[in-house]
C-alpha cells in the first residue's frame, strides 16, 4: 500500500491506496466521488474525463499513485454552489446531453478544449472531443453546445451565471 | 384531435430538461454508484470458448483467496441456478432450450457465465477467479447460419436436435400470381450485420435484502423495472409482492437493457441465499460478449414488378441469429419487422419466411429498431435497385408506388393500417432542404469529368410501427405480455402535483415531457409537477421504456388521468362554490363559475379541500388523484424522408457524408427539442450501422470486436452536423395525436447511407456494398466491380 495526498474539488484527500488502483476507482470508491463515471476498460470512452492540475486526463489512465500531490477537478468541483460553469450552462441550454452518462468526461473534456483554444471550429470541437464517445446526441447538440459555451465564455464571467 | 394540445402553454415548446442539473453535476444515481454496507461484489467466470464441453469445475481453490465469501458453479447453486425465460415463443413447435444462469455441462458462447466468486471487494472477487480450476473439452462451432442448417451440423442444443429455432410464415396474398404477371423480378441478397448495442453505462445490479423482512429490493441498470420484477418472482421464486425493483438512474438502453439477464437472476438469488447485499457491475468487455446484440439477418428478397415501375409484389426469406440462447423476446425481434417490409408502397402480395437459428455467439434481441431497420434497410435497397433496373429516377419510383396522403387510412398488403401519413409533404419539404437537384446536377458533372471522387444521393423513404403495443395484437404474435401503460396523477394538499408513469426513461427526458404534457391539462406550472417512475415501490404499474411506446402508449394515459382529475375536482369544487359542476370552466387550472369569474377555486385550493375532507360533497372520498391504464387502439406510423450526400473516393474506398437532410413526421410533438436530439441520436446509431459498426466472429465463434477499442462506435469527428426537419401529420389513433421518435432515425439513416455510397458508384458497375462500409470494403467492392483484384 502506498501513501496519497490528492486535492480532489478543493478538499485534500489522504490515505492509503493499492499501488494498482486507478485513479477514477480511488474517487469512486475511496473517497466517494462517484460524479465520475467509468464506461469501458480500454481507454477509448473518454466518460472517466476529469482535469488533473488543469489539464483534462482519462482518469482510468491514471494510478491513483500518480496523483500524489496533484490537484484533480471532477464534474463535482466544476462550479461551486449555484453558479453553473458556462459549460453546464450550455449542455443543458442546447440539449448536449441525454442519458448522461458520458456527461461528466464530456464536460470537464469540453472545459479543457476551451481553455486550449477559446473560439474552436466546428472542426475544432469535434476533433478535439474525439476521445469522449457518446451514444445518444449524434454528437449534434454537444458540438452545439461547446460552441455556445465559447460564446458564453467570451462574452464574461457573468453571462456564463445560471 | 388537436384541440387537446392547444389548451396548454407549455405543450409544443422547448422546455430545457428537468433531468439535466443533476446530470451535469454529477449527482447522480448510478446503480453502481450504490455502495451498500456489508455488500459483497460478485465476480463472473466466463467461457473463453464458443463451445465446449466442461469437463472439470472446482470452486475450491476460490474459497482460500482473502476476502472471499463464496464461489458456485452450477452444481453448488442447484435450485438457485434459475434460467432466462423466454416470453415470446413465436410458434408452437418453436424449439426453446434451456437457458440457466450458469452453464450446465456445455458452454455455447464466448462470454458464458460458467462459475461465481462473492468477495468483500470488486476486484478480489475478480482476483479470485483466477483459483478455479476449469477445463473444457472444445467442441466445432456453429457460427454460419447456412451451414447451421444442414444436416450433420454441430449442435448448438444437443436435446433439441436440430439448430433451426423455428420457422415463421406469413404469406399475404398470391405472390405467385404477382410474379408470374411481372416483367421484371429482382432478387438479392443483403446482410444486416450483427451490432452492439454500446449504451456508455454498463449494466449493473445490486440486490440487498430488506433487515429481518422478506424484502428484497434489486437495483438495476435496466429499462423494464416492472417487467423485470414480474420475470425475477416467476424465475426466482421470490414472492412479487416481496421484490421491489428500481432503476435509478440508467445510462442509455437501445434495447439492450430491455431484458433479463443471467446476471440480475444470479445477483437476486446470491443476495437471498446470503442474507447481505450482493452487488455486480460488467466490465465494458464482458458487456461486448454478454450483453445481447441487434440484427444480424441473412435476406434474401425478390421484388416482382411492371417494367415502368409499379410493384406487384414482394418476397422476403430471412435467416435469423438466435445466437447460444433464447432471451427474453429473441424470437419475435425479426417479427417486429415483418410487418414493415412493404413499407410506405402498395403491392397485391407480400410473402414473408423467417428461420430462426441458432449459433454459438451471443444472444441476439432488441437492438434500437428492433426489426425494423433490418426492414427498411432492405426495402428501401431493392428498391433503388428496381430504380437501376428498369432506369427509373429512385425517388419517381417511390413516388410512384407509395400511399398518397389521400388514401389513408390505408391497410398495407401485410395487413397493418397506417392512420395517417403524408409521405409527399416530407418528401417535398426533405428535398428542397437538400438541393436535390442541385446534387444531381454536381453529380453529373463529377460523373462526366471523371471526378475521383464520385458524389451519391442516397435516398430513404421510411415508415415504421413503433408504439408497442396494442395488447390484443401481441397476444395474437403469442407475445406473453400486453403493450398498455399505467399513469396515476396526484394533487397533493400543497398544490404540487405527482405524475407517477409506469415508464422507465434512460436518456429520453420522460420528466419534462411528462410535466409538459400534465402542465397543459391541469394548468399547473411545469416546475410544480414531478413525475416519478422506474420504481416498483414507487410506480407500482407499468410496462416501460421500449419500441418507441412511451410518448406514445404512455402519453395517453397521462392525458387520461390528468382529465379524469380534473373531472373529479370539477365535483368538489361546484360543492365549494355551491353551483352545479356543469356551471363550471376549467382555466389556467382554475374551476370559475361561467359567466362570473369572480367565484373560483384553483386546482390546488380543491386538493386541500380533499386533504381536509371537512367540507367534500356526499360521497366523494377524501384525497385527489385518479389513474387511468390505457390500451393503445393501434401502432403508430411515423415517416420521413432521408437524404444522404456522399462522396466517395474511388481510388481509396475512402467515404466521406458530406451532407444529411431528413424531415420526420412524428405527428404531434410535446417538446420540439427531445424530438430532434432523439432525431440526432438515432440517424447516428444507423450511420453507424452503414459505415462504422459490426460484431465481427472467427470461425472458432471468438468475438473479434470485443472491446471499445475493435468495435467502432463513431465519435464526433466521424460525424458531421445534421439538417432536421419535420412535418406534423397527427396520428388518429391516440389522443394526443403523437407517433413515436425514438427509434425513427435508426431505421432511415441505414439505408439512406448504403445507397448514397453505391449510387456514387453505380456507373462502375457497383450493385452493392457490404456493411459496414469500411474504406477497405468500398475499395474491394470497385475492384471486383471492375473485375479487377477481389
């Protein structure tokens, strides 16, 4: 067993971990993060998305040892209290999501994309979200809905509010 | 009809759905998100052989490893190693082999549940599994359906002798006659490949035992909680009135979460016999193998008809995968789409054969469609290529076969009757979006300059039967259930109201439509109304999430119960405002005494009045609700036109959608913006069907794509953006004047892709193109088509 300190959503986490443990089953089980969900085993689904010191990571690639000392956002942490990150308030305003479930990788994915490059192509969005499979939308509404959360997002702080 | 839906404000609008805050905050209510005390996690051995004999199984060794609780393979669970039931044997000489939870002897499928490990964590249950001790004897395996059928075969079920599950007829009228008359009669075979239905949540359950009660209640990641319970007190023993079922929230379904499955029976009897909560979550790569997969359908069509295009009739010979075992409606999926083949066109004969077979892959069932889009694919293929026959534009021999608006209702050859329809609106409306005769004249162009890359228009003029079902229908199929829903409607003494629906929703947004549809009726704001389902505990009535029903089946019963609670208001507020009930306008969900606004009482005024009870007219009982369980008269028949754009490159084979154009009509729409993101969803599933996806087997029967990483489901860069559209022509069979959307855009977009990609090609003596069309089959495909290497 191995010793971690992670920051998960602003509060730090500490405990002792099986050095084969991935991260995504560490918040699930460990510290009871279940916002972030798994849907496959082979690194292709992308639903396991959360920002790991800012940067979006497959937490299901990721040993729970890695994130020793590391900052991890999840879906959880996006926004705090009433406030909605611009990027929930987009998914639900153009109907980016159905069953959900891909929802949480989806999102924190989408945040990491537009903090990459804030005013993406069409183009743009859907290659940049190529790793985060989605079985309802077609996709149609979530590229939608990334690119409306750009608009929210340049437009200020107070547009993206809900 | 439409007078119903007028009255509300917030019927036909956009809503943004109630579902999403919790969604998009990740406060959800995964079924394995459940973590239970003194739960313990069942781990699965399963069959690495398609078939094969066991000829050795020690749990043994299983039992030593920590934080192991218990390990059974079938001869340890005994009574409690109860098997799937299946509830549509389709004929009466239909062969139905026993299906037990954990195999028995043999296994007959990759993926087979052959022993169980119980541990006090995931993966020391799985760790575990590696102290079994298990040998098989490998046996040949049947994995063509064909060769399945001959005589000498190997058996997939030795006791029944025979790999032939059953075979269904259903001739209509005297095809003979039709194709003796023909100038022309055109067969081919198509192949509707075997798919995965991939919803992103794996399947999950737990069962825990209710304390000192005979309690049980099972979580499942399911859409039929109330089927479900029936099925598992019918299989387990378990009285019904003790098992409460729930589906939390659910993530995706498509049909393959409309079942019970081997792991839901093993869970719910381990949790019984252990007295604890038992809890089992798939891996994606035990989803691929034992999840039950869609289609997979040899067929075999011949289309007789005149040489200026009208048809006469059709023949249809289908070979179906059964797959290793019969699930809980395997048999009738290709029933469901024997209906659909004539399609949108009139003809004097159909005749239609289905051999049901089975091999030694997984279990076939439900797959978004169900049916149908192996139906429509193949209709709407022979029919492009009658068009090539006879050279005839494909959408003027359409035109001139299909049922024109003034004909309906109309009753096809196979004996269905469509309400109401308007196939030239949406065609009119589906070909002015596209600029079809501006991508015609392109295509000319490319075609005259040798363009290597070649453009197609690929057409798909669908119908569908979708609204599962009229009971009376699938009893006469020998389906052993109805097809009515159950809604109750409850205003409570603070004036919010519960729509409680025997739907079960996983991504369709049943409680905001739900909401919308009550709101228009009782006038009561969308927020103030909550619609609670998918719990047995909760909702104890109903038939669930599936076939396009629940708008459709459902809907109805939410208007009748919210009317039969505005009628028993209506009573207790005359009383309260001492006039006669009849003296009496409902407003804005308000009872006003006509011709005297002033005296009124809203709805909510008269539920604390029922709360009360100090003050109800002579016998009417204190509290208001009323329910109503509707029947629906008929299926409905929503259509559309589907137009598809591709190029093709033809020296790679490489294939590019460039643009996607459909106009649905699915009658009346409570809220516009479902319609279309079920629209957006389910075109993709059949695009993925086209040019992405398939369940591809070696001979040996192993799952080649049996993992996220070998089975392509497409991602947003293989997707382009879609153009929608929709015409409204009401359904008259329901009341609210609604069809079905969920399964519309899967059955369209397949063939609509397939034959975009062979009329690009078409000049190069292409006739067809084998899904999925891969970069690498489109280019064989040219290559043979030149007689050049296959």
């Amino acid at each position: 067993m191995a010793h971690i300190t992670v920051t998960v959503d602003g509060t730090s986490y500490n405990g002792e971990v099986e050095p084969r443990k991935l991260l995504v089953h560490w918040l699930r089980e460990d510290i009871g993060r279940v916002g972030t969900v798994v849907g496959c085993d082979t690194s292709n689904c992308g639903a396991c998305t959360v920002l790991l010191n800012g940067r979006s990571v497959k937490s299901c690639s990721v040993l729970a040892v890695q994130a020793d000392g590391c900052e991890v956002t999840t879906i959880q942490g996006l926004s705090d209290g009433n406030e909605w990150h611009p990027v929930q308030t987009a998914f639900k305003e153009c109907h980016g999501l159905q069953c959900g479930y891909c929802t949480p990788g989806m999102v924190m994915a989408a945040v990491d994309l537009l903090s990459e490059n804030p005013t993406p192509s069409e183009r743009e969005i859907r290659e940049g979200l190529e790793g985060n499979l989605c079985r309802c939308t077609g996709y149609h509404n979530i590229v939608k809905s990334v690119s409306y959360a750009a608009d929210l997002m340049s437009a200020g702080p107070t547009k993206g509010a809900k | 009809m439409t007078a119903a839906l007028d009255t509300g404000t917030a019927l036909g609008k956009p809503i943004r759905r109630k579902e999403d805050a919790h969604l998009l905050h990740g406060q959800t209510n995964w079924t394995d998100n459940i973590q239970l005390p003194g739960t313990v996690h069942m781990a699965i051995l399963r069959s690495p052989m398609a078939h094969a004999k066991i000829t050795k199984l020690d749990v043994s060794g299983a039992l030593k490893q920590t934080g192991v609780v218990a390990a059974y393979g079938a001869k340890e669970l005994g009574d409690l190693n109860g098997g799937v039931p299946c509830v549509w044997p389709v004929t009466d000489d239909i062969k139905m082999p026993a299906f037990p939870a954990l195999a028995i002897d043999k296994v007959r499928q990759v993926g087979d549940c052959v022993a169980v490990v119980l541990a006090t964590s995931a993966a020391a249950a799985v760790d575990a599994l590696d102290s079994i001790e298990v040998s098989y004897e490998q046996l040949p395996a049947v994995t063509d359906m064909e060769a399945a059928l001959k005589s000498g075969s190997a058996l997939v079920h030795d006791e029944i002798e025979t790999n032939a599950c059953y075979v269904y007829k259903m001739p209509c009228g005297d095809y003979a006659a039709s194709r003796a008359k023909a100038d022309v009669v055109l067969a081919r075979r198509f192949i509707n490949q075997r798919l995965i239905p991939t919803f992103m949540e794996p399947r999950s359950v737990v069962a825990a035992p209710m304390g000192m009660s005979d309690e049980i209640t099972i979580w499942s990641s399911t859409q039929i909680p109330h089927v479900l319970r029936v099925l598992l007190a019918l299989v387990t023993g378990i009285p019904e009135n003790n098992i409460r079922v729930v589906a939390p929230d659910v993530g995706g379904g498509f049909g393959g979460k409309l079942q019970m499955y081997r792991e839901e029976i093993l869970v719910t009897n381990l949790a019984k016999k252990l007295g604890r909560p038992v809890k089992w979550t798939e891996t994606r790569s035990e989803n691929m193998v034992a999840t039950h997969h869609g289609r997979d359908q040899i067929q075999d069509i011949e289309i007789a008809a005149t040489k200026d295009g009208k048809i006469l009739g059709l023949k249809v010979t289908l070979l179906a995968n059964m797959g290793a075992y019969l699930q809980i409606i395997t048999p009738g999926i290709p029933l469901l789409g024997m209906f659909m083949y004539p399609a949108i066109y009139k003809m004097d004969s159909y005749d239609f054969t289905c051999t049901g077979v089975f091999t030694n892959k997984t279990p076939t069932d439900a797959y978004r469609g169900a049916g149908r889009p192996e139906a429509t694919y193949v209709i709407e293929r022979i029919i492009d290529e009658l068009a090539a026959e006879i050279g005839m534009e494909p959408m003027e021999l359409r035109k001139k076969n299909w049922i024109t608006h003034d004909e309906f209702p109309f009753t096809t050859v196979a004996g269905l009757t469509y309400d109401t329809g308007n196939y030239e609106a949406a065609t009119e409306k589906a070909l002015a979006m596209f600029d079809y005769d501006g991508l015609r004249a392109e295509q000319a162009r490319r075609r005259a300059s040798g363009d290597p890359v070649q453009l197609g228009i690929g057409i798909s003029t669908y119908t569908e039967m979708c609204g599962l079902a009229p009971s009376r229908t699938l009893g006469a199929l020998k389906y052993v259930a109805g097809g009515w829903e159950h809604c109750t409607v409850r205003a409570l003494p603070t004036g919010k109201i519960e729509v409680v629906t025997g739907t079960s929703p996983h991504g369709q947004g049943h409680e905001t439509a739900w909401s919308q549809i009550a709101s228009s009726i009782l006038g009561v704001p969308v927020e103030d109304i909550e619609v609670i389902h998918s719990d047995t505990g909760r909702a104890p009535y109903g038939m669930d999430t599936y076939g396009s029903r629940s708008l459709a089946v459902g809907g109805q019963a939410i208007k009748a119960a919210s009317e039969r609670l505005v009628e028993k208001a209506r009573v207790i507020a005359a009383h309260q405002l001492e006039c006669s009930a009849s003296d009496l306008e409902f407003i804005n969900g308000t009872f006003q005494v006509k011709g005297d606004p002033s005296k009124s009482q809203a709805l909510g005024a008269v539920a604390f009045e029922a709360f009360t009870a100090h003050n109800l007219p002579a016998g009417v009982e204190p509290t208001l609700q009323a329910e109503a369980t509707i029947d629906p008269a008929d299926f409905s028949f929503p259509h559309g036109t589907h137009l598809a754009a591709m190029e093709v490159d033809t020296e790679t084979g490489q294939v590019k959608l460039r643009k996607y154009v459909c106009v649905d009509d699915v009658g009346m729409q409570v809220n516009p913006m479902i319609v279309e993101g079920q629209v957006h969803g389910g075109v993709a599933q059949g695009i993925a069907q086209a040019l992405f996806e398939g369940a591809e087997y070696d001979d040996d029967g192993n799952l080649l794509t049996a993992s996220l990483a070998d089975y392509l489901i497409p991602s947003a860069a293989d997707l382009p953006s879609f153009d929608t559209g929709t015409t409204v022509t009401p359904s008259t069979t329901h009341p609210l004047g609604t069809k079905g959307v969920g399964e519309a855009g899967t059955i369209a977009s397949t063939p609509a892709i397939i034959n975009g990609i062979v009329d690009a090609l078409r000049h190069l003596g292409v006739t067809d193109v084998a899904m999925p069309a891969s970069p690498q089959t489109v280019w064989r495909t040219i290559q043979a088509a030149k007689g050049g290497a296959k």
